[in-house]
C-alpha cells in the first residue's frame, strides 16, 4: 500500500486513498484548471478542500506543499520513476499532467511549444489581469473614489480579450481543432470574469463573440461541468 505519511500535508488532509493522486484546491480559476483537467484525462485522485475561510493556505501543512500559500497543488504517488512528487503552481501541474497521460497536448515539439506560449499567456497576463480587475469592481476596490487603477486593469483585460478573440477567429479551439491544456487554462478566468465577477458589460464583452462563443462551448464539455465544483464546498450554515 502508497505510504504518503512522509509528507506533513496529509496530516491534515489525511489520504483515504493514498494510491491516488491528491488534490489541494478550492473551486477558484486557479483551482478549477486542475479539477478539470483530472476530470477530462479520467485519471484517479481526491479532492480535498483547502478553505480560505478558515486560512487552510497559512497552515504549516500546506507550506510544507507550497511554500506560496497558493491553490492549488499535488502530491502525485505515482510520479515520476515511481517516487511521489509533490507540484504546486496550476500552470506547471497542467503540463505535468498532460505529460504524465499524454492527453491535451500535442504531439509535435512546435504544435506543443505553441500550446505552451498560450498557457504563459494566461499565467502572465489573463490571470493576474482578470483577477486585479476583479478586486477594484466586485471586492474592496470598488470602494476607492479614484477609479483610475480600476479603468487601467479594464483596459489591460479588453486588450488581453481582443488577443484571445483573433486568436479564436476560424478555429473551434485556441490550437485550431484540438482542445488542449491551453483552453484548460483560458477559460476559468473568462468564466470568472463574466460570472463571478459580474464584468461582462465592463469590459464590453459583446465585442468579443469569439471568445464568447468558445467559452460556451467550454461550459458544456461534461468534464467542465464536473470540475467547476470540485472540490466541493461545504454547504452554507
């Protein structure tokens, strides 16, 4: 049987399955990325709920995984030749998974290569843009009279939109025919952008019916629908 007692972590979280893949994570952007992409790749694991309410982040457990304090993170039983492995940081587990079942990436060096470029293009520039644009219009920001760093993220998030939009003209996908872990990656934050955020009109998303259209199609992958819950919260007191 898969001895995980080594690592700090599971002593909070215990491992009921310590043959599987662990999941550390909260249904946020970041966290979603993976719950999906374990959920689209079929490969075995369990979720365990790192709640924010509580700090869960700030715990010496969880530093002991991610020194960062970020969701989400691994401990994969089964890494590479044969010793666990434990990965935070939701663009590198995404490559890491995709390698690890040879599923959403391409298989030609340059084809994956440009894969990869889109993938940094979220982790550089969709994620932390959205997620700024998020806390002056829906959180504390809102509050502040000067609304100018508010207008320079809204701006910053139109451009970044109008990339992703011709990126996405004449191709169902952001690599063409192929779903990838660079639409894995992507369509959280456009998600979270309208949704949660409640930004669509800010940002004019009507101008941007490619991406639109595309994030449609993305919502409807079963495997999405699966992982925009997981894991799951528990119910409100």
């Amino acid at each position: 049987m898969t001895d995980l007692s080594r690592f700090d972590i599971t002593r909070k979280w215990p491992a009921r399955h310590p043959e599987r893949l662990q999941l550390y994570s909260l249904p946020t952007p970041n966290g979603v990325k993976v719950s999906i992409m374990l959920e689209e790749t079929g490969l075995p694991y369990e979720p365990h709920l790192v709640s924010f309410e509580t700090n869960d982040q700030m715990s010496p457990e969880f530093l002991s995984l991610n020194p960062n304090n970020k969701i989400p993170a691994i401990l994969d039983p089964a890494g590479p030749e044969g010793r666990p492995l434990p990965l935070f940081e939701s663009g590198a587990i995404l490559v890491y998974l995709a390698d690890k079942t040879g599923q959403l990436m391409p298989k030609s060096p340059a084809a994956r290569y440009e894969t990869l470029q889109w993938v940094m293009f979220q982790m550089g520039g969709i994620g932390p843009m959205f997620g700024q644009l998020g806390f002056f219009h829906k959180f504390a920001g809102k509050d502040y009279e000067d609304k100018r760093p508010r207008d320079r993220y809204v701006a910053e998030s139109k451009r970044l939109l109008g990339v992703l939009d011709r990126r996405l003209a004449g191709r169902a996908w952001i690599m063409g025919d192929d779903y990838t872990i660079a639409d894995i990656a992507t369509f959280p934050w456009v998600n979270n952008l309208v949704g949660f955020y409640g930004a669509g009109e800010l940002v004019g998303m009507a101008d941007f019916p490619e991406v639109t259209r595309v994030l449609q199609a993305f919502l409807k992958r079963p495997a999405v629908e699966r992982g925009l819950r997981i894991p799951a919260r528990p119910p409100a007191a």
